[in-house]
C-alpha cells in the first residue's frame, strides 16, 4: 500500500482507534471527460456482506490528502490508473460513527472522518487489495445500486454538490 515505515501495527492502530477518530480520504472517480460516469469498488463490509463503495481509507502520518488519495487508488486499482489532480476537488466531510446513531453514517469498526472527494482519472484499472471487483457506473444506473457503508447517500451528496457548481 506504499505506506512505508508510517505504517502502525495492528496493537497500536487498534489503541488509536480506541481513542481518536480516524482521519480518512475517499474519493468518487470519473474517467477523464466523462463526467456522467462513475467508478465504484466492489468490497466487503463490515457486517459481513459486500457492497459497492468509494476508493478510499485512512490517512498516514505526515502524508498529503492529495498524496493518500492517490496512495489508495494505486492500492485498489493498480498502478494502470492515474487521478488528475488538476481535477481533484473536495466536496464534504462524511463521519462514520462506531455507535449506530440516528441519520448518521455507521461503521462498528470505527470512528472515521472521510474528506471526501471527486476527481477525473486516466488509465486502465484493475481490482486490487480490498476491491473484489471494479466497475464504470452511469449516473442512471446509481439508483439500482446495492451500496455498502452508506455510500449511495454519500455518492448522491458528492453528485449533488457538483451539479451545483
């Protein structure tokens, strides 16, 4: 995952998820010139099941959000597959809370803060790491879509804060 000495072992990551919210990066592709497109990973949840999601997760210590997103776009579809980062834009901040809490994104695993964003990419993915599958979606097709981790309203809030602007 290219994370280097900056990664923590199992004991201290569980410690700092015990303690603190996470700081993580998720991101809702493109490919370049096809806005009316998007890229989703197919992965396992936390209940058990699986569903389709966002590229994203956990920022390390001293890394750049720029740099984690691109971190873990490699990790989960290969080094065929580049962000534009003169496209890369936030949108929003999404929390997953470890407690189910009402109206609010769930994740029993932890307390996750997500800055959340869009961006165009080049290149050829493949699924790798967490990602079972990879899969171009049309806007239109988003509504039939079996989401994990709450991410259909999170890819409805990102499309819709992009129409906005």
């Amino acid at each position: 995952m290219g994370a280097g000495s900056r990664f923590l072992s199992d004991e201290a990551y569980n410690l700092v998820m015990a303690s603190v919210p996470i700081v993580c990066v998720d991101v809702l592709l493109s490919p370049k010139g096809d806005p009316q497109r998007v890229g989703l990973i197919h992965r396992a949840t936390y209940d058990g099941g699986d569903g389709w999601c966002l590229a994203g997760g956990r920022v390390l210590k001293n890394e750049h959000l720029a740099d984690a997103v691109d971190r873990h776009v490699r990790a989960t579809l290969g080094e065929g597959i580049s962000v534009d980062r003169s496209t890369l834009e936030f949108r929003t901040v999404i929390e997953y809370f470890s407690e189910p809490l009402e109206g609010e994104f769930y994740d029993p695993r932890k307390h996750a803060v997500a800055l959340t964003y869009t961006a165009f990419c080049d290149g050829e993915a493949e699924a790798l790491g967490e990602a079972f599958k990879f899969q171009w979606f049309n806007l239109s097709e988003l509504p039939h879509v079996s989401f994990g981790f709450g991410q259909g309203e999170v890819v409805a809030r990102l499309l819709e804060i992009t129409e906005r602007q």
